[in-house]
C-alpha cells in the first residue's frame, strides 16, 4: 500500500490507496476438457487466445477480475 498526504492541516496521512492490478481469467474447452488460463495484461490476455483458438479448442471466454497490490 502507497500512503499519500492530502495536505491536510496537521499534517497527518489521509486515506490510503492501494493500486489496482487487472487480471484476466481465460477459459476454454479442448477436448471436452476445460482448461483456465490467468493473463496479467491486454497484449497477454489476446495473445493466450490466439494461442488457444490454434490449437483447436472452442467456447473461449474471458473475465476481468481486479486484484489490490499489497
């Protein structure tokens, strides 16, 4: 966590931000197996697809889930 002044009189610390970090959940089937994968990045996340629709699997599906950076 990033703790940051907000100048307030007294000079304490205000709120504390934490950065967000976006990750994205890739899913597909491939030989009636479902298979996951975890991108940490737009370029990643479509790159893993490409990848994925190659190799023949099909119903590939993507999620964005937000993870706070400690």
């Amino acid at each position: 966590m990033r703790a940051t002044n907000t100048n307030k009189p007294g000079g304490g610390f205000g709120r504390v931000r934490k950065e967000v970090l976006r990750m994205y959940i890739i899913t597909a089937m491939y030989q009636g197996s479902r298979t996951t994968r975890k991108a940490f990045s737009d370029l990643q996340a479509f790159t893993i697809i490409n990848q994925l629709s190659r190799e023949g699997c099909t119903e590939i599906g993507m999620r964005e889930e937000d993870h706070a950076k400690n």
